[in-house]
C-alpha cells in the first residue's frame, strides 16, 4: 500500500470518506489531479485552522498601521491576536497603532443587553486618547449572535467625528476558516479606503503589492529590490501598510499578487473597477524571484527596464554566490513537509528546490481548489467582465469552465503573453510520489511523519509541539520564528542558514521524554 492508503485505512467509514477527498498523492497521471478544498473540518479532528475574525482582523486589516483596530467583543479574541503575527511596520509620518490591543471588552450584561453602547464610548474613549483618522470594528462571535449592528455605529462614529470609521461582521463561526475573514476584509477595504485618495503619483513603473504582510520584514526586502530597479511602489497590502496609501493605490500600473488567497478579490475588483491588470508573482526563493522580475519587465516590455532587471538579477547574485553555493552542499538531497495557510506551501516549495532540498509533503490549512489546481488563475485577462458591481463574490472553480472569464478565441489569442507561474497551482509543482494534504489533521501529521520520515516540517505553532516530540526539526513558517526576512535573494540565505543550523543541531533527537522511561504520575509521585 502507498503511504496516503496507509494512513487513510486507519479511519472508520465515515471519515475515510471525507478525508479521502483531501489527500491525494501524486502519481504521473498529470491529467487527474484534483483535490476537495474549501470545506468543514470533521468536528471534533484536530485541525490547525483558525477562524473568519482571524482572517480579517489578524490577517488583512491587523498590519495597517494607521487605523485603530478595535475588537468588538469578549476580550480573549482581541487578546490572543494581540502581538502573535510579526507583521513589522515602521513609523513614518502618520500614525502606528500596530503595537496596540484595542477591544471592547465586553462582559455578561452586554450579551445580555446588548454591546452597541459599549461599542460607542469605546470609540469615544478611542478619538480622545489616540485621535486615529480611521477606526476599523471587527466583531466576534458573540457580537453577531446578539445582533450589534456595528455598520450602524461605525456611520454615527464617522459623522459624529468626521474620519472614515469601517464595520466589519467577521463573526468567528462563519464559514469553514480564515478565509471568508479575508473576503469580508477585502470588500471592506475595496469598497471603503481604495481610491478615496488624489495624492500626485508620477513615475512611470507604480505597482502595488498585494498579499504582502512584511512577516519579519520580507516585504521590506521585496521593496528594496523593486525600487533598485526602478519600481515605484505605490502600497503594500498590507504589511507595513497605511489606509493612507491604500487610497492613493489605484493609480497603479500593475497589481502584484504574493499572497492570491488572502487577497485574490481585490485584485479581481481592483481589475473591473480601475482596468489595473494582475501578476501572481513569488519573491520566495531565488529562481523563483528572478522569474518574477523577468514577468514584471515583460509585462511593461520596455527594453530598458528589462536590461535594468538584468543588471540587478546579476549583482544580487554575485553578491549571494558564496554563500548559496556553501548552504547548498549542507542542505542537497534533504527532504521536508510544508503545512502552512493558503500560499506558503506552494512559495517555500521554489526555495527548498534552491538548495535542494525535495519536498514530499505539502498542504493548505484553507486553501481554495484554484490555489492546488491553479486551473482558473488567468491573470489580467478578465477582459469583459459581465457585472461591474465590485463586491466580490467566491466562486468555485469549475475545471469545465476553465476559460470562464474569456472566450476560447480570446484566451489562444493571449496564453502565449501569460506567465507559467500564474496559473500554476501547488500540485503541478509537486514530483510524482509526493502527498498533499488539505487541512491536515494532527493524527495524520503523526502517521506521515512515521512514513515519509522528512528531516524538516516546516509548520506553525499549533503542530510544532507534535514534532518535536516525534524528534522531528520543525521551523514555523507563519512567523519565521524570530528571524526573516526571508524574501529575495538575501532572504533565501536567512533561510538557508536557519535551516542548516537546525539540521546540524539536532537537539531534538537527544531529548527522552519522561513518559518513555516510566509513567508520568509515577514520576511526579517519585519527586514528591
Ligand atoms: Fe496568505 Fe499569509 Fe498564507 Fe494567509 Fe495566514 Fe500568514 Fe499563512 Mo499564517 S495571508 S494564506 S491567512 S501567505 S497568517 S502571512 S503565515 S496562515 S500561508
Ligand atoms: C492565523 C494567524 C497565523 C497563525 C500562526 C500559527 C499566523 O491563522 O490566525 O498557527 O502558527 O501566521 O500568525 O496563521
């Protein structure tokens, strides 16, 4: 038996027949390779997904650093999403709340009472101490089972004080995990904060990047490269972002897309309202990156630009030889297992290969079916959308409509200008043999790891504890732990020396844990 059958036998019927459709291993029949996504955890599994609110208020809208950011709700939420996520953003002109937790805090009587109340003299409470021009509401889950009507508070907040003031009803019960919080986000800020503002714009390369939340300062270092080229960029969406350069944003030229699932809409939106075409791009890993550059000049197709990038590709080389050179004969033929959110396992995938390392195992907490199949990422050729009203909605790709947004002429006429990455998925990067995993649980991490035996697992706080107790090196991917950046070409050796150090650290091989020698009770009872 292949190592998915042995781990999926393991179930009772009724779970074999829904996890079934979420693991797939990759064999040479490149024609059938879909995966079930987007959809329920079992109750009751231990999943590593997190929630709406999570995905909208942690994930989109936390890392803008001059809107005030308040949590309406029970203070757990607004507490546990304080600080955990290294967003780093600098103070510049304006205002940086990003260091600050701001809730409601509410109690019983509220639930019972209702919270609007409260919700307002926190936002008085807010305007007198801090004086913030935008205030951005997230509600939890108890919020909307009560029935705040937050959208009513924030429009009195905005006439009563005359700044921009955004309800979002990101309730955490609602839909399967993080990412109905990224939706609900970006119709907020699409709708209320892009293209309010009229600052002069005047360079000739304006790029926005969107799905960049600058985790130990990646984007920092993506911004470095682009501007050595001669790039302006207009916003980061949205690390180290500001409302105030969202509004300036849709002057653009083009849209990078880094992270697509948190933010794929607004790209979308941003496309049919102001005709700003879309690039999928990754800055993770060296080829990778110097892929990206070479779209980006292709897209302006100006010669000069493109020599430019030439130019720039070949210095940070050099200046990274040595050391690419030295990680790699440490890392070569090292294997790993990537389970991150909704892109990362696709990006980390292009640096591994980098110093050649193979991965043999990679999954999505919440990753939608475009983001492992890729089918339908045809990037800035929505040419006719049908309905320019903005608010985006999910659709479910449809691998029969694979050309949805264009006719089957249109689409022969354009594939050749479209860049490969964009319409890859994860799964047309993985070799054959490998596994993906969607919302992978912590029984079969347990099982995979016993199978695939992978010298890293590249994962997040909530599984790292399972691999380090199964002896397994284990680097979070979600925070770098306390390093980064790890974008660009200096950032492919940040990551390659953290890894390397790992590896040849092997501390966790030597630890017995005391439940291996005697019972825990009895020890506790010895020490006694
Ligand atoms: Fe995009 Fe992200 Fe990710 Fe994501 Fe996240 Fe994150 Fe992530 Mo954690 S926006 S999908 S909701 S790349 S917070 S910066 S690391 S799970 S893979
Ligand atoms: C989130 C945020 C998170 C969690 C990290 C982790 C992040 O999903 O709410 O589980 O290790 O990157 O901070 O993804």
């Amino acid at each position: 038996m292949r190592e998915r059958e042995l781990v999926l036998d393991q179930y009772n019927a009724k779970v074999y027949k829904n996890r079934k459709e979420h693991i797939l291993q990759i064999d040479d029949d490149t024609e059938n390779r879909t995966i079930t996504a987007n959809t329920r955890s079992i109750p009751g599994i231990i999943t590593n997904r997190g929630c709406c609110y999570a995905g909208c208020k942690g994930v989109v809208l936390g890392p803008l650093k001059d809107a005030l950011t308040l949590t309406h709700g029970p203070i757990g939420c607004g507490f546990y999403s304080w600080g955990t996520r290294r967003n780093k953003a600098k103070t510049e002109n304006g205002e940086n709340f990003i260091q600050y937790c701001f809730s409601t805090d509410m109690q019983e009587p509220d639930i019972v009472f209702g919270g609007e109340t409260k919700l307002r003299k926190a936002i008085d409470e807010a305007m007198e101490l801090f004086h913030p021009k935008t205030i951005l509401i997230c509600s939890t889950c108890p919020v909307g089972l009560i029935g705040d009507d937050i959208h009513a508070v924030a429009a009195e907040a905005e006439k009563k004080y005359g700044i921009t003031c955004v309800a979002f009803s990101c309730e955490g019960y609602k839909g399967v995990s993080q990412s109905g919080g990224h939706h609900i986000a970006n119709n907020g800020v699409m709708r209320h904060i892009i293209g309010t503002g009229d600052a002069p714009v005047s360079k000739k390369y304006k790029v926005n990047i969107l799905g960049e939340y600058n985790i130990g300062g990646d984007g920092w270092e993506t911004e470095r490269i682009l501007k050595r080229i001669g790039y302006e960029v207009l916003a980061v969406l949205t690390g180290d972002g500001s409302v105030e350069s969202l509004r300036n944003s849709h002057q653009a030229d083009l849209n990078l897309v880094m992270c697509h699932r948190s933010i794929n809409y607004i790209a979308e939106m941003m496309h049919t309202k102001y005709g700003i075409h879309w690039l999928k791009v990754n800055f993770i890993g060296i080829e990778a990156t110097i892929q990206t550059l070479r779209d980006m000049a292709d897209y302006f197709g100006d010669s000069e630009l493109k020599q430019r990038t030439e130019e720039v590709i070949a210095d940070e080389l050099a200046a990274i030889a040595e050391a690419h050179t030295y990680f790699r004969s440490k890392l070569e033929g090292k294997t790993a297992a990537l389970y991150v959110g909704g892109s990362r396992s696709h990006h980390y995938q292009a640096l591994l290969a980098d110093f050649g390392i193979t991965t043999v195992l990679a999954g999505y907490e919440f990753a939608h079916r475009d983001d492992y199949e890729g089918r339908d990422m045809l990037p800035f050729i929505k040419e006719d959308a049908d309905s320019k009203n903005i608010e985006s909605i999910t659709v479910e790709p449809d691998p029969e409509k694979f050309h949805a947004f264009l006719s089957k002429e249109k689409y022969e006429e354009l594939k050749d200008k479209i860049p490969l990455n964009s319409y890859k998925g994860l799964i047309q990067d993985m070799k054959s043999g490998s596994i993906v995993v969607d919302d992978l649980n912590h029984f079969e991490t347990e099982e995979f790891l016993r199978l695939l035996k992978p010298d890293i697992f590249l994962s997040g706080i909530k599984d790292k504890y399972v691999l380090q107790k199964a002896n397994v090196l284990s680097r979070q991917l979600h925070s770098y732990d306390y390093s980064g950046p790890y974008s660009g070409f200096n950032g492919a050796i940040n990551f390659a020396r953290d890894i390397t150090m790992g590896i040849y650290t092997p501390v966790w091989k030597f630890v017995v844990p005391p439940w291996k020698n005697h019972s825990t009770l009895q020890a506790t009872l010895a020490e006694v």
